[in-house]
C-alpha cells in the first residue's frame, strides 16, 4: 500500500486551531453550542433560526451544515440525517468544549480577529513596515495570555480537562502558523538553523518573541533570540501551513459563510492570499514528494518512450500558480529524457494556465529562462479548469501565433495539481445532476465502473439502467457548500462528471492529477428497509482541510467518491498514491480502454485505502 505521511501531529494540531477556533467562536457567538444542541438533537433549520431570527430556505443552510461537520470531524459534534434535513448536537467533548468557549468568549474574539488581520500582519512583516497598532495591541494580549497557557477555565466533570487542553493547542495554533509562514516566506530565514539568530526587526518585537519561545520555536540568549532545534525543523516545514494560512480573510468573515451570506471564493485573489495558497501548495513536504513520486513514475516515462512521434507535444500545467512546479517538469524532461536529447526533431511546447491574474504574472517570470533552450517554447494563458474548450482555442490560436505547427491541449500531457475540486458549478439541481449520471452511465466503462464501485465495498452485477443510478447515486455522500448555499453531495458530484467529460477529448496523453479529499460519510447499507438512522462522520485529524475549503466555495469529495466521479467521466485510474490518512492523492488517469485493453501500461500498485468487505447490491 502506498502511503505517505501527512505530517507531524503538532503541526496538524496548530493547523486546526487556526480553523477551529473562529469555526467556535462563529457558532458560540450565535447560541448554536448551547441550548438544546447540548441536551440533544436539534434540527439545522431550528438552529439557523435562532441563530438569525430568519426562516432558513434549504439552500441557505449549507454553510451552518459545514462549520458543524469542520466539528464533527473533530469530534465535538454529529451530525443525523442530510443536507437541509440535518439535525445536530454536541458531543461530550463537545459540551466541554463549549463550556470553554462560553468562559472565554473575549478571548476566542479577539483570536478570530487576530485572524482577520492576519493577512495584513503578513504583508507588514515583508515589507520591513512598522506593524499596525491594532495587531499589535491583538499580539500583545494574545501573547501574553499565550505565556501563560491561556489561563483557560476547566469546566467540571469528565471530558473538562483534555477540553481545555485541546483549546489551548488551538488558540496557540492562531499565532503560530501565522509567524511560521511570516519567517518560511522572509527573505533569508528559512535557510536558519538551530542555534542562529533571528534578525532583530521585526522579530525582536517583544510580543512575536513571546510567541516564538513559548511554542518552543526559539530561546532567548541575552540580547539574542536563537532558533530552536524544534524551531529550525518547523522552518523547514513552513509551507506547510500556507495554504491554510492563505484562506485568513475567509476565515476571518466566516459568519457570512455559515449563515448563506457570503461571496468569498478561492477563485478571487481579493478573498485569498494567492501569494501565500501557490508557495503553500508548492512547498508543502508531504505533497512535494507525492508530486516527485509522480512524475518520477509516470511523466518521466511517458517522455523517454523510444517512439518519439508517440510522445506528446508538450507539458500543460492548469492552474500552475507560480510556475515553478512547472519549470522543475519541464527541466527534468529537458535533462533527463529521450525527448530531451531530442529537441532539435521534437520540439516541447509548455504551457502554463490559471485564473488568477496575479499567478499567470508570476509563472510569465518562472518559465521565462525555459525559452532559451533551443526547442522549448513557453506559453502563459488564461484558464479556467471548467471551460477545456476555451483553453484548447486559446493554446491553438497562440501556438499558430508562434509560427509553430497548430498544438490543443489534446496533442499535450495534463497537470491538475489541486485544481478540479476549485471550480464554478455548471450542474444545477438533482435533477439535472440525475441527467448527467444517467448520460454518464450509458457512456463509460462498464468494466472501469465495477471496479470503482468495488473499491468502495459495492459488489454490482449488471443492471437495469435505472437500478444502476440508484446504486450510483447512493454512494455520494457529502454535501458541499457554495457561497453559503447548500449544494447536494450529489449535485457536487454529477458537476464533477460533467467537467471530467468535457475534458476528456483532450486527455488522450492522459492527466496527472493531485486531489484533496474530505473523509466519507458513514452510509447505511443498501440492504437496510426504513427511515436513514443517525448519520455519523468519521473522525478526522486534518479537518481544517474540510473547514477551510468549504467556506472558501471548493468542494472536497472523499477518495472513494472522487475516483467513482472520474470513472463516470470516461477515464481510468493508472498509477495512484496518497497520504496515510487518504488526505490527498495523486493519480494519473487515462481513457478507460487504454487501462483495460492497453497491456503496455504497467500494473496499478495497491489501492490507498483497504477496500471494505463487499456487499452484494442485487440489482435486476
């Protein structure tokens, strides 16, 4: 099985603190963790409704169904029955962590605005600019209640210490991944080792000292304050927490989300810091090496095959952010292949694509010093993931522009790095989300199909059309959030069939994809007759990845899930890898015959996540 760490349990930690904590306090601040959430179930629209004062629309509930499973993948809360239906209550652990909460209602605001600065805290520290008065008073009393281990009130009985205890990681959690990013993107820090000095401006400010030797990650020495060994090796790792760290000003506004109010999205480089999300994601080690495994395995290869005319024209990266990934494939294929030694006959075309503004600017730079090998040619375009068509006459148009031979993206090799679940819904409504699965199952691989489904437990013989969909269907499991605006699991799923057939006439070199992934829903069986008993979630350690990406409009499916949707799109799994806790994977799908009757492809190692026990879907 292959398996990659996720990352050290006190990092992770700190992560969720920076989610959790303004995830709480949005809750606390409106009643929802007291009243009849902590004595038993409450329904999602009864919540909404004292919480606003404001009769909930179904569709506005998404964002309110969100932030309570961010809890419930924390333990603090479940969650029964689904989407609009939902009713919630608060587990032990979650009745003493509200009790927390409600003792230290100031300090959990002044942490969530901490949060909300942060962004502007950042930049200032960059730029060498004098910290704005506000964060720094924020700094101040954060820090200080910081030193002293936050004085938290234990609430009595079972569960009120490791409550207490689980808060004070969190709201250490809020200063810290700030000032690891702020040191990881410094000029000149991150190269620190244990035992050197920081630099004294900014951070000999008393307040960021204070934060940096109570976490541990430094050591005053006389006039001096020193890295730590412990300090050093988070410094290391501190992209680790960018992308997290990125989504501040989301988090920040989360009210809005959860109560079906808000425009934020990580498409808009206003909402999210675009800078800090492409070196976060770039960086970060976990996912680096699950990258280099791919490319290790899968890309290079494809450009060392001896049949050079089979090869394909290029490399195009949707969604490259700052472009360096991109340039580190580009060159790897340039020095270490057959293709490479071969430029002068077949030339590599490079292409670059994103939505932001800000990232095509900065990947313009990284892939500008590629141009000066003889044979490569680079392009930087605008794409949007949801619309391949566009982008395909884009890259046509531009490579004619070029004097080059006419390339689309189907003559190239795909790269999706953490891109397909980012996207602007096309698929509106069950109904037209049945349409598409129904279209879907007529046209993909019966074959590729059965085997999906038996990953996730579900053994089907071959079926009525309509018993198919059934089957289908009941295996989509989380419902998303967009805007605010509750989106059915199923409808997030069918969106993601139709994006995935539209890209598929342009996948015929295949796509190497990375994904984030949400942990499943636990379903009831098939077999079961009545009404859906209580619907639990699966406890989580990362689940500021769910917090974060549903209040920012992504929509994150579980492994199982996302692999079915791909399926259904026409394609088929090759290679795959993934974290240990199935968190993130990377993959490289092809066109489904290829993977069933192609027998020059090499074998698919072992499954990320062990496949259940089947059960038996008798479906006639």
């Amino acid at each position: 099985m292959a398996l990659v760490s996720a990352g050290d349990a006190l990092g992770t930690q700190h992560l969720n603190g920076f989610v959790v904590v303004p995830t709480v306090h949005t809750l606390a601040t409106a009643g929802i963790l007291e009243g009849p959430a902590v004595h038993g179930w409450i329904a999602l629209t009864e919540a909404y409704r004292a919480a606003t004062g404001r009769e909930a629309a179904p569709e506005r509930l998404g964002g309110l169904l969100a932030a309570v499973r961010t809890l419930g993948l924390k333990g603090w809360a479940e969650l029964r029955g689904r989407g609009a239906d939902s009713s919630l209550r608060l587990t032990p652990a979650g009745r003493a962590m509200a009790a927390v909460a409600a003792a230290h209602h100031d300090l959990l605001a002044d942490a969530a605005a901490f949060i909300r600065g942060t962004t502007g805290f950042l930049s200032e520290i960059w730029s060498d600019r004098r910290l704005d008065g506000g964060i720094t008073d924020l700094l101040d009393r954060l820090s200080a209640r910081m030193a002293t281990r936050w004085q938290l009130t234990e609430p009595p009985g079972a569960g009120g210490q490791q409550a207490a205890r689980e808060m004070r990681i969190a709201l250490d959690g809020v200063l810290v991944c700030p000032l690891l990013v702020a040191l990881g993107r410094s000029d000149g820090l991150h190269h620190l080792q244990p035992g050197d000095p920081l630099p004294p401006a900014p951070w000999h400010h008393p307040a960021l000292t204070r934060v940096l030797v109570t976490a541990g990650l430094a050591a005053r020495d006389g006039g001096d304050v020193r890295l730590s060994k412990l300090g050093a090796d988070r410094l290391h790792h501190a992209a680790d927490y960018g992308v997290t760290v990125s989504y501040a000003d989301v988090l920040g506004d989360l009210s809005a989300s959860v109560f079906g109010e808000s425009s934020r999205t990580s498409r808009s480089d206003s909402d999210v810091s675009r800078a800090t999300n492409i070196w976060g994601s770039a960086g970060h080690s976990a996912l680096r090496r699950l990258r280099s495994e791919l490319i290790r395995d899968v890309l290079l290869p494809v450009f060392d095959r001896p049949a050079l005319a089979e090869q394909p024209a290029g490399l195009a990266d949707t969604g490259c952010g700052s472009g360096l990934p991109l340039r580190e494939v580009a060159e790897l294929v340039i020095r270490h292949t057959r293709r490479g030694r071969h430029l002068d006959t077949h030339p590599l075309l490079v292409v670059g694509g994103d939505i932001s503004p800000d990232a095509r600017e900065r990947s313009a730079r990284t892939l500008a010093g590629l141009a000066d090998t003889d044979g490569v040619t680079c392009l930087v375009l605008e794409a949007d993931v949801g619309e391949p068509e566009s982008y395909d006459a884009a890259v046509r148009a531009r490579s004619l522009d070029l004097g080059l031979s006419e390339v689309g993206l189907g003559d190239l090799l795909h790269l999706q790095m953490f891109l397909l679940h980012d996207r602007e819904l096309s698929v509106c409504g069950p109904g037209a989300a049945l349409d598409q699965l129904r279209e879907a199952l007529a046209m993909c691989s019966p074959s590729a199909l059965v085997d999906a489904l038996a990953l996730m437990g579900v053994s089907m013989r071959p079926s009525d059309p309509e018993d198919a969909l059934s089957v289908v269907t009941g295996e989509f499991t989380v419902d998303q959030c967009d805007g605010g605006t509750l989106v059915p699991g199923l409808v997030a799923a069918a969106d993601l069939v139709a994006t995935v057939r539209r890209w598929r006439p342009y996948l015929r070199h295949g796509l190497l994809m990375a994904e984030a992934h949400a942990p499943r829903l636990t379903v009831p069986s098939v077999q079961e007759s009545g009404p859906v008993g209580d619907t639990a979630v699966e406890l989580d350690p990362s689940p500021a990845v769910w917090g974060v990406h549903a209040a920012s409009s992504q929509f994150l499916m579980p492994q199982q899930e996302h692999e079915l949707a791909m399926v259904l799109g026409g394609l088929a799994c090759a290679y795959r890898r993934a974290t240990g806790t199935s968190g993130v994977s990377v993959a490289h799908w092809v066109h489904s015959e290829e993977v069933y009757f192609d027998l020059r492809l090499r074998a698919l190692p072992d499954f990320a996540f062990p496949p259940p026990d089947l059960r038996e879907v008798a479906v006639r």
